[in-house]
C-alpha cells in the first residue's frame, strides 16, 4: 500500500528549511548531505525568485518522466533508490493549504500558480 501524499507549503525565504526536512524526512539523506545539496544545486534556482514566490512540495511524488529514468538508470544499478519524487510547485503570492479545497479560491491559485 502506498503512503498518502503529504503536503508541505512555505514561503521561498524559509525554502532551506522546508527542502531539507524533506530530503532527510522522505529520502533518509543525512543533515549534513542534505545542506551541501540545498547549498549546491537546489539554492541557486530558488535565488532567482522573488521574495513573495510560495512554494508548494509534495511527496511521495509519482512522477512519470522521473519512474521512466528510474526504471531505464537507477533500476539496473546495486544501490537502492526510491521510485518516488518530491514536486514542487511555485506560487507568485501566498497561498494557504485550505485555498486548494474551496471553490471561491480557484482562479485565484491559477493566476499565483507559475510555470518555469
């Protein structure tokens, strides 16, 4: 049985913070691993956004581009790794966890929704 996906919403200031409790909370990274990869390849994007951007992240993640390259990479080799991934969704204000369940606020989250 699969776990239920949970969702995480914070603002991109506090995105180490929240990026970094998922890698060591979902895929069982070390701390200190887990600070080197947010320093190194993950903070650099989110640099570039503006302070009001809001992030949203979910996970267990089945994402079908990431299973392909799981399935035709990571699959043959003698380490174990996860199938799942974490989304993140990014948002130009801020949005609320009970702003996805009310109708009123549906044009609202896709005017803040942006793609990258």
């Amino acid at each position: 049985m699969r776990n239920p996906v949970v969702i995480y919403i914070s603002s991109v200031i506090y995105a180490e913070e929240m990026i970094c409790d998922l890698l060591e909370n979902s895929f069982q990274i070390s701390a200190a691993d887990t600070e080197f990869s947010y320093r190194t390849w993950i903070k650099p994007h989110f640099e570039r956004l503006q302070d009001d951007c809001w992030l949203l992240a979910e996970t267990p993640y089945v994402d079908r581009v990431y299973r392909d390259s799981y399935y035709h990479y990571y699959s043959s080799k003698h380490a174990s790794y996860l199938r799942d991934c974490i989304r993140i969704s990014i948002f130009q204000g801020e949005i609320q966890s009970d702003d996805f369940r009310r109708n009123d606020k549906r044009k609202d989250i896709q005017d803040k929704y942006r793609a990258l």
